[in-house]
C-alpha cells in the first residue's frame, strides 16, 4: 500500500507534470511474472523514474545503512521503501553474493527487479562495460530481462552534481524486447554468462543512443 500511495499520488503525479515523459516500448514488460528490468544508468533519479512509469512493482537493490541513519535518514529510509527499494545488508561477506540471493528472492516471488549492469552512474554519459551479475540472475531464476533505457534523466539530475534539488528537463523511457539466457549455460559458463550481458549492453545503446565503451564504470556507488 506505502509503494502504491507514494507512486500514485506523489511520484507519479509530479514527474508527469514536471518532466512531460514519453514512454514506449511498455507492451514489452510482462503484466504479470519474475522480470528483469535492465537500464542504463546516467542520474540519481533513474530507479524513481523507472518504478513511476512502469505499469507494475519494481523492486531495486540498495543498501541497509541508507534505511538506518537516524534523524532525516530515517524519512528518507520510509520514502525508499515507499518507492520499490529493498534493503540488503553489505556489511558481512561479498556484497556481489549478497545481491545475488536479494534478487533472486525477489524473482523467486515472482515479482520485478530493476537493476543496472553498469553498476553505478555513468559520470561521462557514456554507456560502459555491463557487469555479469545480471545474465547469473536470469540464468538462476528463469526470468526474461528487458533493457530499459532512460533518456534526458542526466539533464534533470546531472551526475556530477551534488544537488538534489532536480532541474526541469523531458525524460523519456524506451523498452525493448525481451531476452532470454540459454538455460542450457551455468555459472561457470564465463564466455555464456558474458555474451548475454554484452548483447544486453547492445540492446541498451541502440536503444538510447549513447555512446558505449567496453570498460567498466569506476565511479563507485550509484
């Protein structure tokens, strides 16, 4: 109920007045099912986007320490519940595997899961490298991944700024077919699990038009 109250009355609302998003490609998402959502990553917003303009539930990943700071952290904690964000503990062990068994939990439910390959924001515009974790998520799940690519978002929160405070600027949302992992591959099939990713990133740059280069991002966190 909290994530359906902030998304339509909240969210959903003011980024549809604000930012005038244009959506297509949505019939590609399916309406019910463990999905994965897979996009680019070029603003803090991204995640908020995403989750207000698909039609169902998207969970995201994100760590615990962000639900348990004390003062405003904790009003921030709530508004990221509130917004699809599912907390994960980092704080023991790798936090690759820790990922791993939170989404799967989530698409073992049979739920949505948004995730980025980059892993963390691009702070030159620049599509990188996708990491694997996404291709051993659909591999152990069965989930089909859908590439989400998100434009205009960087112009409304840049990632080189510090500010919070959002910029007006149109966004739009581009998804595109479904792909699938070859249930015949397994975890320790590196050349299978990398392919997959690398045709994800493809699906993503000819869906958004960025530039790709074939290094991994190094700007830490999103």
């Amino acid at each position: 109920m909290l994530f359906w109250g902030i998304k339509l009355l909240i969210v959903g609302p003011l980024l549809r007045l604000l930012l005038r998003p244009r959506v297509t490609g949505a019939e590609h998402i399916p309406r019910s099912g463990a999905v994965i959502l897979a996009g680019n990553h070029l603003s803090f917003m991204d995640p908020f986007a995403l989750a207000a303009l698909a039609k169902r539930r998207v969970h995201f990943l994100a760590a615990s320490t962000y639900f348990t700071k004390p003062g405003i952290g904790r009003i921030a904690g709530w508004f990221l519940a509130g917004t699809g964000m599912t907390p994960i503990d980092r704080s023991g062990g790798s936090a690759s595997e820790a990922s791993l068994r939170a989404g799967l939990a989530i698409l073992t439910r049979g739920d949505v899961m948004g995730i980025y390959p980059e892993g963390s924001r691009s702070r030159d515009g620049k599509l990188h490298r996708g990491r694997t974790g996404v291709a051993r998520l659909a591999l152990l799940s069965g989930a089909p991944v859908v590439p989400v690519a998100m434009i205009g978002t960087d112009k409304v929160m840049p990632a080189s700024s510090s500010s919070l405070i959002p910029r007006l600027h149109r966004i739009e949302m581009r998804v595109g077919e479904p792909l699938t992992m070859d249930p015949g591959a397994d975890l320790t099939d590196g050349a299978a699990l990398r392919a997959f990713t690398d045709r994800l990133m493809v699906a993503l740059q000819e869906l958004g038009g960025q530039e790709y280069v074939d290094v991994y991002s190094t700007s830490g966190r999103r």
